[in-house]
C-alpha cells in the first residue's frame, strides 16, 4: 500500500506546503483513492503518477475549504480528460449540497456518475481491493476519519505446484481463484494448492480533529495512522482549544499509548517555518512528537511518498 501527499499545510497554502489532500494506492496497481482534496489538489496530481482515470473513489473528512475546496476543478478535470466510469464521492451531506450547488451555478455537467454515499449513513464500502469504514471525530464541523483495510485472497502454494509439476498459466490462475480443474486424467482440488492469506493491512487517516483517543478501536489492528498535527502544544495551548486540533504532543502521546508501529504527521500551521534556525519551524513539531513517541515517525512533505510493506514497516521512498 502506498501513500501520496497531495498537501500537508493547514489553512492557508504556503510556498512549501499546498492545503490538504492525500492518495492511497494498493500494491501493483494503477488504482488509487483521495482523501480530501484541498484548493489546487489536481494541480498537485500533476506531479505523480496518478491518473483521475484510475481514481476509485473520494472521501472528504469535514467541510472545511483547506479540505474539499478543490473538489469541483478536480472533477471538471476528470471530465475533460475524458473519464465516463462511474466515481463515488463518500463525505458529509453538506459536502454534497455544496457541489451540487457549484455545478448548478457553472451550468456544468459531468459525463459520468458521481455516486454520493454520506459518511452520517456510511455502513461501510469496499472495492475489489479495500474496505473502508468511517471514525466520527472531534472538530468545530462533524469530521471523520477512514480506516482503509485491504482485501485478501488465499496465496498459491507455488513450491508445491512446481513439485507436482503443473504448468503456469490458466491452470494456476483457476486454482487462485479457488476453482478445481482437471489436468493429465487428475482432479486438481483448489484447497490443496492455496494458503491462508497474509494478514490485511490497514490504514487510517483522520481529518481535523481534537481527540486522538477518538482513533483506539480503529487503530487496534493498524499499521499507520495519518493525523494532524496543526501545531506544537506551548502554540495550542496560546490559540485555545476553541479551534479542535491536536497537537504534536497530543498524537505523539495517543500513538505510543496503544503501541501504534508508524505514525505520519500531516496538516501542519503555516506559521512553522521550514528553515529550523528560524522559530517556530517544522522542526519544533518534529522534536516534540519524537519525545512522546518512539515508533516509526515520519513528518509528511508534498509530494512525499511511503510504502506500507506487507511486514508492517512504513518506508518513505527515496527522493521524495
């Protein structure tokens, strides 16, 4: 599973961070899902290998502009690049009334479905390759998270086949997909040549939100969790908890609680400097998280990606 960010500031865009947006792509495929899509999100996919015709589905977290601003471009985008498949958009009903209302006032229609499922009725949605269940949060709006757990299949016994002298091709194909065949006056029975499937790995990415501990059930069977951290605690402690974010320390201190093995920071003031001579900077964040928690930490840049190994090890890929 692979992670591309789109966007990583707050608020406001800076010269170094566009607001937010993030991809998630399953393994060997050209297939992808946003989460949240900030102002010039589609700008930023200019950037990747992502394709808006590959695009599974979109799911908002909140109706705050810095997360689903760039909602109506990105989906003209999709039309003039010629997309006709159909694309469900899962985010709060509001979400919905205000796209709705945006392509009434441009006269603007899509060759293709937009499929509106609303988070306050989500039960769950999956493709071929994810399920993906809804967290209600904490924040000034109702604000979700979504846990995406991928799909497994039982795995060939290829040793096995190979030893049994059967050829690759349909026949393995067929017994993958669980089916018994006949090959060489034989029955092949599918359960024989298959094995248990790898445990799933699951992600969770959390929109705005002040209650870290919100995520305990979600993240039990976690690898990773995406989550905010908008600022340092001395600054959050300033601005007040009227403005329902976390801090660095807050998520810090949530993730090394339930032992959570990779956690990404994301969502991040503009007012923290990039440069670390220069106050407050990113680093700030960095230093204050890495005292309350000891996994696998990362800060997320734009255009940053990581892979999430089948061993549970979050890695950031070089150059990025």
């Amino acid at each position: 599973m692979e992670l591309t960010f789109l966007g990583t500031g707050s608020g406001l865009p800076s010269k170094e961070r566009n607001v937010t947006g993030l991809a998630l792509s399953p393994d060997n495929s050209k297939s992808w899902y946003l989460i949240d899509c900030g102002e010039a999100s589609q700008h930023q996919l200019q950037y990747t290998h992502l394709s808006l015709q590959n695009l599974q589905a979109i799911f908002i977290t909140h109706l705050h502009g810095d997360h689903c601003y760039g909602l109506p471009g990105l989906l003209d985008s999709a039309s003039m690049s010629g997309r006709t498949q159909k694309l469900p958009l899962i985010a709060p009903h509001a979400v919905w009334e205000w796209v709705v209302a945006t392509q009434k006032m441009n006269q603007a229609t899509l060759p293709f479905a937009l499929e509106f499922i609303a988070v306050e009725d989500f039960n769950g949605w999956q493709d071929h390759a994810m399920q993906v269940d809804a967290i209600p949060l904490s924040h000034r709006v109702p604000s979700y998270a979504y846990a995406f757990t991928e799909i497994t299949a039982p795995r060939l016994d290829s040793d096995k086949l190979r030893r049994d002298n059967i050829p690759q091709g349909p026949l393995w194909g067929a017994l993958q997909h669980g089916r018994d065949v006949a090959w060489q006056n034989r029955s092949l029975r599918a359960q024989e040549y298959l094995l248990p499937a790898l445990a799933a790995r699951k992600i969770v990415v959390g929109g705005d939100n002040d209650q870290p501990n919100l995520l305990a059930q979600a993240c039990a069977q976690a690898q990773v969790l995406v989550h905010e951290a908008t600022y340092t605690q001395e600054i959050w402690i300033k601005v007040g908890p009227s403005v329902q974010h976390s801090s660095a320390a807050m998520v810090a201190n949530f993730a090394q609680e339930i032992g959570l093995p990779n956690l990404v920071l994301t969502h991040f003031s503009p007012r923290y400097q990039a440069n670390p001579n220069r106050s407050p900077s990113i680093h700030d964040i960095e230093q204050e998280a890495c005292h309350h928690y000891h996994g696998n930490l990362y800060l997320a840049d734009d255009l940053a990606r990581f892979h999430l190994g089948k061993d549970g090890v979050l890695l950031r890929h070089k150059g990025s």
